[in-house]
C-alpha cells in the first residue's frame, strides 16, 4: 500500500509539473488577475488529485482543465460579480510578470520580447470582452478545446459556444484593428462660434 502511493504521488508530481504552466495560463486568461490564477490551478489540482488513482492519466490535463473551469463557474456564482482586471498594475503589462509563459522557450531575444509584447496586446483585448465571450475565447481557441467539450465545460450549448466564439473573435478584431489603425476624431461639429 506504501509504495503505491509513492508511485501515485510521485506520477502526480510529474503530472503537475507539466500541466501547471498550461494551466496557469488558462486560468490567468479566465480572470485576469495573477493570485486568482493561482489560486484557481490549485484548487484544480487538489481536486485532480483526489481522484487521480481513478481517472486516466492521458485524459488528466483535460479533466484538470475541467475542474479548473468548474471552480472558477462556482466561484463566480458564489460572489456574483466580476472584476475586469487593471493589467497595467498586475505585473503583466510589458511583459514584467514573473512567469515566463511563452510557448518557445527557445526564441532569439527580440522573438521572446515581440511575443512578450503580442501576448500583452492579446491579455488586454481579452479583458474587454465579456465574461462568457472571454472563457470561450480562451477555452476554443488558446486551450485547443473543441466546441462540444466548450460548450460541456461551460455548461452551456455548442450553439452558445459558437456565438459567443464569433463575437469574441469579432471584437478582439475590432479592438485589434481600432488599436492599430485609430480612427481621427471628426472635429466638424466645432464651429467658429461654439469655441467662444
């Protein structure tokens, strides 16, 4: 019995190990603030561990991910109200954060810094989303998630899922392109005598 937890201890170290960086990311793009992201992995993990002499070890990060989106849903229910988070305070702005979360580790300098930078761009333009637009967003797309396990995670239909993933992609478009291409304000409506 002794060894057996040790191995299944030592397999769920291992598992932790690869799926944290994934899983803080997903968790950080669910609410925008780096300690909930924390928090929220950990409970994932607590709640993967409890069950990991049942379930299958090539599905671990799936159901994890799973537990992750569920906590976040009760949590939220809990406390009905959501805060967008100010990213210019919270250590991600400009890439100053602690983790180093690009996908290639790999990368020249000014690749990392040009991803630091796109990765910035994208974290802000998700937090002008709303919430249900947000998780579907991050879940389809960042996470590489399909639309019926989107729509069981979240608890809501493949026909929402599909929604609210085209107009979450619209407005990152817009947000994106209003960002890169700003419009000029329309000064016509001043005229001579509204200036005195």
């Amino acid at each position: 019995m002794r060894a057996s937890k040790a191995t299944r201890d030592e397999s769920f170290s291992a598992f932790m190990a690869g799926a944290g960086p994934a899983l803080l990311r997903t968790a950080w793009f669910l609410t925008g603030d780096t300690d909930r992201a924390q928090e929220l992995t950990q409970a994932a993990f607590v709640k993967t561990y409890v069950v990991w002499h049942k379930i299958d070890h090539a599905t671990a990060l799936a159901y994890a991910r799973r537990c992750l989106v569920n906590h976040k849903i009760d949590v939220w229910r809990a406390t009905r109200h959501e805060v967008v988070a100010d990213l210019t305070s919270s250590g991600f702005e400009h890439g100053t954060a602690s983790h180093s979360w690009s996908r290639s580790e790999s990368q020249s300098r000014d690749g990392a810094v040009a991803t630091s930078d796109h990765r910035d761009d994208l974290v802000r333009r998700l937090s002008r989303l709303p919430e249900q637009q947000r998780k579907v967003v991050v879940l389809r797309y960042y996470a590489d998630q399909s639309e019926a396990s989107v729509a069981e995670a979240l608890g809501i239909t493949v026909g929402s899922v599909k929604s609210a993933a085209s107009r979450g992609l619209a407005a990152l478009r817009q947000h994106a392109e209003a960002e890169t291409h700003p419009q000029p304000h329309d000064n016509s409506a001043i005229t001579e005598g509204s200036l005195q």
